[in-house]
C-alpha cells in the first residue's frame, strides 16, 4: 500500500494559495451548508468518485478534503492506487480548517419562525 502524505488545514491553505488544486469529497448538502471560501476547488463526492476520478489532472498536485479527514484519505488512497502520485490529504478536514480561522462559507440560518409562516402557507 501507498503511504499517502498527510497536512494540516493551515498548510494546505498555503499550498492552496501557491496553485495547488482542493478536491472536496464531501457530499452537496454537506458543501451547501458550509464550503471553502477558495478561488478554485473541485467538488468530488466520495460516491461517484470511482466514475469521475479522471476529472482531477494526473500531473496537478491535489489536496483531497472531507468534513474530519477520514473520507478524504479512503479518496486519497483510490486516487494513489490507480496511478496519482501527487495527492496529499488534508487531516481533520473542514472542521480544523474553520477551528484554525481559514476562510469559509456558510448558509445563513433561517429564521425558525420562518418555518412557523411555511408550515400555514403564509409568507414571511
């Protein structure tokens, strides 16, 4: 097995910086509710990441990134072992990166008595 190298949030946010490309496994729902605020990433759901693997440019370096790390390296790993050899994972994914204070985007909460007027088809 290929050992995949591992970084943390603050140094994959400078190697971000310097042209290296972030793969989001996360799934959509998860990336509507908070993403990363970056220029440049790619979204790659873990389950259709055996289909759409190719998407990622082989000869690109690749920082693969999940909510805590664990998806990321199972994406990681597939990624290593059909022939990409500049994948590098992102530890405690998303989490760290806001608890460290890096950029991210968040869906504004609604308003629960948003929901009240939605539930009797009134407008808010």
């Amino acid at each position: 097995m290929i050992k995949i190298k591992e970084i943390s949030p603050t140094a994959a946010h400078a190697m971000i910086k310097k042209g290296v490309l972030l793969v989001d496994v996360r799934q959509p729902q998860e990336v509507a509710k908070k993403s990363f605020d970056l220029p440049e990433v790619l979204l790659l759901p873990l389950n259709r990441l055996e289909e759409r693997f190719r998407e990622i440019p082989a000869d690109r370096q690749a920082i693969i990134a999940c909510n805590s790390g664990n998806r990321s390296l199972i994406a990681a790993r597939f990624l290593a072992d059909h022939g990409y050899r500049k994948v590098i994972n992102m530890q405690y994914g998303i989490t760290r990166w806001e608890k460290d204070g890096l950029p991210v985007i968040r869906k504004p909460k609604q308003n629960p008595i948003y929901w009240l007027l939605r539930m009797f088809n009134m407008r808010s």
